[in-house]
C-alpha cells in the first residue's frame, strides 16, 4: 500500500520501500527521485482505503458469464411468443444456430 501510494503521488517516482507500516519502513528513493514526506504519503494511503472502500459493490457485483446470461434470456424468449416477436432480428438468428447443430 506504501508504494502505492507513492506512486499516486509521483509515478516516476524510482523507490525501494522495506516495511509495511509506514510509521517504522524504510523508503531508498533513488535516482534524484524527490522525496515524499511520510505524512503526505500516510495521507495518500488513507485516500486510497477510502476509494477502495467507496467501491466495495463492484467487487460484490459479480454476474454470470455473458454466455450464461444470453443463455438466460434464450429460454425466456423460447418459452414466450411475445418476446419472440419483440426481439424478432435476435431470436431468429440463435434459433437458427441451434436448429442447425442441436445438442447430441
């Protein structure tokens, strides 16, 4: 997360950190890279935990496959004319695929 950090502040920043915690690691910055007090870069850690926290959903939100999800909506559709007939272009072109190579 340090170097994370760091490097939100400076992607260029060329930087060896040993440690986790940033109270007690050590940074090596090298090649004339500036350094970066640790309090701004605790700050930045913390905005970063705040962002991953905020997004907690995306990584809950999982759905099926797109396969799986088509598939879905195939059998609805198969099961009910009205849909075949609003979707007409869609449930055409699978119907045909599948009545070409049905499963063995």
């Amino acid at each position: 997360m340090i170097i994370n950090a760091i490097l939100k502040i400076n992607p260029n920043a060329e930087v060896v950190v040993r440690g986790n915690d940033i109270n007690t690691c050590e940074i090596e910055w090298h090649n004339g890279t500036p350094e970066i007090p640790k309090a701004d870069i605790e700050a930045k850690m913390t905005e970063l935990q705040a962002e991953y926290d905020a997004n907690q959903y995306q990584r809950d939100r999982v759905y099926p496959s797109i396969g799986d999800q088509l598939d879905m909506l195939w059998h609805t559709m198969d099961h009910n004319t009205e849909l075949q007939h609003q979707f007409y272009d869609f449930y055409q072109t699978i119907k045909k695929v599948k009545v070409a190579h049905p499963k063995k």
